[in-house]
C-alpha cells in the first residue's frame, strides 16, 4: 500500500473540526416551551454547563466522513487490488515488415488474448496483423523516447527484434518490466543499409565485416544513392575552404565519390567556420571547431597529420547512414542493455479512487439521514 501525495495526510489534524462541531451543538442544547413551564421550581430550570457527549453514532460518522474526504485527496494505491484489477501485457515491434510476418502468429495470438501489440515507434501506434507496415517515425536513437510512452503499470512487455547491433544503439535503456524477448531466426534479416551507386557501375557501402568497401551486387533491401554529393560553404572564402577542398580530393581518389558545390539550401554538406550554423536541417554540417573540440587537436595538426579526410567521411556515412551495423546481438548481450525501472520512481494513479468515494457516498448518506431524523 502506497501513499500517492502522503503530505496530504496531515488534512487528519482537521478531524478535531467535526469534533468541535459536535460538541458546540450538544452544548448549546434546545429551549422547549410548554404550558406548566411558570410552575416550576427556578432550580430546576437552570441549564447545565457541562459537556455531554451525546449522539456518538452520528459523530463516528462525522470523523469518518472526514477521513475518507482526506483519503481521496491523498490518493491510495494498493498493490494487492491492482493485481485483482489491473494487468496488461504489451507485444512492442519493431517496424520491419519482415519480422512482423515471423512472428504473425504469435501477434494474432497475443491479440486474440485481448493483449496490446504495438509497433515500437513514436506513438506507439497499433499494429494489424496482415496490412502493410504504415509510415512511421521510427529513429534506433530515440528508442528510450518510445519506450517512455508505455503505461508504468503493465504487467509485461514482450519485444520483438531482428537481433541487430544497429537497432539498439545505446547502452541503456529502461522500461516499467524487464522486456521479454523475441529474435529473429532468420539469417538474412539485415538492417535497411544504404550505399553509394559510383559511376563505375559498383556500390559503396559497409560489407558483412562491417568495413566500408566496394560492392559488385546491393541487397535487395538497399537503399541506393546517387552521385555527386552537394556540397556548400557557409560563406565565401572561410580560412579552412582549400583545406576542405584538398581532403575531398583525397577522399575522392580513394572512394570514388564525386562532389559537386551547390545552393546551400539543396546540398548534403555545409562548411561552416563555427560549430554552428542557420540552415533548414537537411544537411551535415562540417566544422574545424567540431573537428578540433572532438578529438582535442588543433586544426594545423589534424591537416598536417591528413586526419580531415577521415573526419569528413565519417560524417558523410553518417549522413546518409551508410553505418548500419548488420551484426547479429546475442540474446543475452541484448537482454543487459534493459533495466527495470525502480518501483520507487514510477509514478502511481490511485487505484482505489472508486472504492473510497462509494464509501463517502454512504457514509455521507448514514450521516445526513440520522441528523434528519433527529431533527439535529
């Protein structure tokens, strides 16, 4: 049993108002006038000061109606009446429509249970088993972000993956229940990679080693990108541009890949002599601060040591997620990146909300009837 807001538990102290109510009336007492009232003795007729309890079922009923009011502002949340009435297992996948069709009948199943199957993307929206996979904004990235939106009081979570590196990207991650796990067993369930088309006619992308190499044949899930890759500056004549140029050159008699300046507002690649720059989002911006700050060199060690080329690759594959890992994850290794969130910081709705406003209903009822019926 759990306390929602406990500091509202000192609303209690106010069970001395009922009380005092109480007490003030029973004192104040009822003058009543009848016929041989001028007879009587004058000793008689002197009130009482003195403090009689009376009407103790009535009272009782005060403070607990006091009590109650005070238990639904605080919020109870018991752990025994959420299992009798609460329990709900989710089925979360992850958006390919190849692993959906692995695992369609266990999703028809789940389904047909009355559980919740979902796609693992922003929203969580719901999956139809059988229909094609819808347009979703899914980023591996933002994961943690998706998995915030479950309800903290499921009972279980079942998730299913290809079993990639690349799908979980980070080392973390938390949920309300630790995850039950589901893996593809297919062999040729691949991350959706992409490579460059080079005017040889050969593809450059990461082979199964991971190494970014030439390709005779893409994949059938590959996505395709043409040359040349625009490129831009920020403005006209920054100190790095040749330096920038030169480690294209570099780049392109290596890796084949051609460049081409264009507007900076269609390009991939922005030069830029901040770390920041005002564009529309759909570029990779190159910076010699950037540079610099991430791997502690000055920009004259990093052109004399050949070292941009390197860099400006790096982001270039980044852009146009040329990185996808394809390397399988062990059930085990995937299993340690999910922790289960600390009861203790889940946030809790009360449960029993419904139970203790009946109880105030009837007990408001019991009060205002006997005070009615005893003309109080």
């Amino acid at each position: 049993m759990d306390w929602i807001q406990p500091t509202m538990l000192w609303g209690l102290l106010g069970l001395s108002v009922p009380v005092m109510i109480h007490l003030w009336n029973g004192r104040q007492g009822k003058v009543i006038h009848w016929a041989a009232t001028a007879w009587l003795n004058p000793q008689e007729s002197q009130s009482s000061r003195s403090v009689k309890l009376e009407e103790k079922l009535l009272l009782l009923l005060r403070i607990l109606l006091w009590i109650c009011l005070v238990i639904l502002l605080v919020g109870l949340w018991w752990k025994a009446f959420a299992e009798d009435t609460f329990s709900e297992t989710v089925h979360l996948v992850l958006p390919h429509q190849e692993l959906e069709s692995e695992f369609r009948f266990e999703l028809e199943q789940a389904q047909e249970r009355g559980e919740t199957v979902l796609w693992l993307a922003d929203g969580l929206p719901e999956l139809e088993t059988g229909a094609a996979l819808p347009d979703l904004d899914f980023e591996p990235v933002s994961i943690q972000a998706y998995l915030d939106q479950l309800d903290s009081q499921v009972d279980s979570v079942h998730l299913y993956v290809p079993g990639l590196m690349s799908d979980f990207p980070d080392e973390m991650y938390w949920l309300p229940k630790k995850p039950l796990l589901h893996l593809s067993e297919h062999a040729d369930f691949s991350a959706t990679a992409s490579v460059f088309q080079l005017d040889s006619g050969v593809y450059l992308g990461k082979d199964q080693n991971g190494l970014l190499n030439f390709i005779e044949e893409k994949e059938s899930r590959t996505k395709v990108i043409e040359m040349p890759i625009r490129y831009a500056f920020e403005q006209e004549g920054i100190p790095e541009q040749q330096d920038f140029l030169a480690a294209m050159d570099a780049i392109h008699s290596v890796y084949q890949l051609d460049f081409l300046e264009s507007d900076s507002s269609q390009v991939a690649l922005l030069f830029t002599s901040s770390s920041l720059a005002i564009g529309n989002g759909n570029y990779q911006i190159i910076s010699k601060k950037n540079y610099e700050r991430e791997t502690g060199l000055s920009w004259q060690n990093l052109v004399s040591e050949g070292i941009v080329p390197e860099l400006i690759l790096e982001d270039i594959l980044k852009k146009f997620e040329i990185d996808a890992d394809k390397t399988k994850i062990s059930e085990m290794s995937l299993s340690s990146k999910f922790r289960q969130i600390p009861e203790a910081q889940l946030s809790k709705v009360p449960n029993t909300t419904e139970l203790w406003l009946v109880l105030l209903l009837l007990i408001f009822g019991g009060e205002r009837f006997l005070t009615y019926r005893k003309n109080l």
